[in-house]
C-alpha cells in the first residue's frame, strides 16, 4: 500500500533513474506496482529522469498524476549518476532501494528490506558476479562488468563483487555519503558503494537474476571514455584520503 493511500510516512523509497524511457516506462512502473502490492508497504517510486529526448517525461507525469506514490524529478541533462543522486537526496523512505527500470526486482526489494529491518545490514547490493547470481545479458556485458570490477578491485582496494545495479539502503545512513561524492555518471555508483564500504557501514551482497527488458539505452563504447576519466578522479580522491575510513571499516580490512 503506498502511504499516500493510508495518509502514513513512507518506510521505502524505490528510486529509478530513466531515460528515454518511452517504451517501456508505463508498463514497467504498473507492473511493479502490482507486484509491491501483497507487501504491504508504505512506499514511494521515485522517477528520476535525466534529459531524455523522447515522450518519457511525458509519460513519467502521466503516471505521478495517476497514482499518487508515484514521484518524478528530472536533471535536465543525460547524467545517469547525478539523476541517482538527485533521487537518493529526494527519497522520504527510511528505507531507499536503487532500481532500474529494466529489471524492477521485486523478490531483491523483498529480500534486502528484510535485511535492513532485521539490522543485519545498512547496505545490500544485489550482484550479478557472485555464485548463486544468473547474469543473461550479452557475454560482452557480462564481461565488461568483470573487467571494471577488476579495476576497482586493483585500484582502490574495493571487496566487493558489484556497485552497479540494484542497491538498498539505509537512508540516514546513505544520504550524507551521497551528499559527498565527486563523480557523476557511470561512475556516481561505484563511488557511493566503496565510500559507503570505507566509511563501515554494515554492508551484506546478495546474489541476482538479471534478464534486462531491452537494450542499454547507452551504447557500451560510448561510456568507457567517461568512465575511465571519472574513474582516475575516483582513484585521486580515495588516495589522497578525501574519503575518510572509520575504525569499523578498518578493522574490516584488517588495519
């Protein structure tokens, strides 16, 4: 039940950048809608589009009008990490879970708030790269994805498996983390995930399905140029201890 038909605060915010979403959008957020209702919850969906050149925002709006748990904020400009950020800083839940509009996991959702409510963790990444996760995308994405974790992995000590996809969190432990990273883009994710690693926040990943709805609405090639430059700023920042890590994080690793 979303709180806007029981007059209650939101417990969760599902937040889910968009853009050029057209095709997909209306359907897309009804289904999830359908699939939200046995839980119970008090929620909010969170439309977080960013500079789309076709009707999304037309339908986005569509939706807001037609049922009041939807909410939709828009960037201006194709900025997939800024819309993230916009809509994590915007969320109500105490909860936030980060969606995309080609997966809307509802067993993930199901999953990781039960792990936030039970204070076994504060943030839950769904991966795609860990055993028990089936990845059916093309064998060059699935690759892709192993390789930048490498990269993470190599160059700024992460531990984990993914940052990109879906993610749950705890909202006041998360949004001042968000308030403070310095990529956007591609990047935006990653940095908020081994930020909020190195600043020890209670952190578990749970293994996915992925089976996307249609093709990326960015082409791969395109976004390695700006990934890789975002990632060597990211690397700047965390070496030149702009993220401060906390003595759980520490102990976490062994310091």
């Amino acid at each position: 039940m979303s709180a806007e038909a029981n007059g209650s605060a939101v417990h969760v915010s599902i937040v889910i950048p968009i853009y050029n979403e057209e095709g997909i959008l209306h359907s897309a957020v009804v289904d999830l809608r359908e699939r939200l209702a046995p839980l119970g919850w008090r929620y909010e969906i969170v439309l977080a589009e960013n500079g789309s050149r076709d009707r999304t925002v037309l339908v986005a709006n569509e939706l807001a009008a037609k049922y009041g748990e939807v909410r939709v904020l828009s960037t201006g400009a194709p900025n997939y990490g800024q819309a993230l950020r916009a809509g994590l800083l915007a969320a109500r839940g105490e909860l936030v879970l980060c969606d995309e509009i080609d997966l809307c996991d509802v067993d993930f959702h199901r999953r990781a708030v039960e792990l936030l409510e039970s204070g076994r963790a504060e943030m839950v990444i769904g991966s795609k790269l860990i055993s028990g996760a089936s990845d059916e995308r093309p064998f060059f994405r699935h690759a892709a994805s192993l390789v930048y974790t490498g990269l993470l992995r190599g160059l700024l000590d992460f531990r984990g498996s993914d940052t990109h996809g879906l993610k749950a969190f705890v909202r006041e432990r998360i949004a001042p983390i968000a308030e403070s990273c310095l990529t956007d883009k591609d990047v935006f994710a990653s940095e908020l995930v081994i930020r909020a690693y190195r600043e020890g926040l209670l952190s578990l990943e749970i293994p996915i399905r992925v089976k996307e709805k249609r093709p990326p609405s960015i082409n791969l090639l395109k976004r390695v140029p700006n990934v890789l430059g975002n990632l060597a700023k990211l690397t700047w920042a965390i070496h030149g201890d702009e993220i401060p890590v906390s003595r759980r994080a520490r102990a976490r690793r062994g310091g």
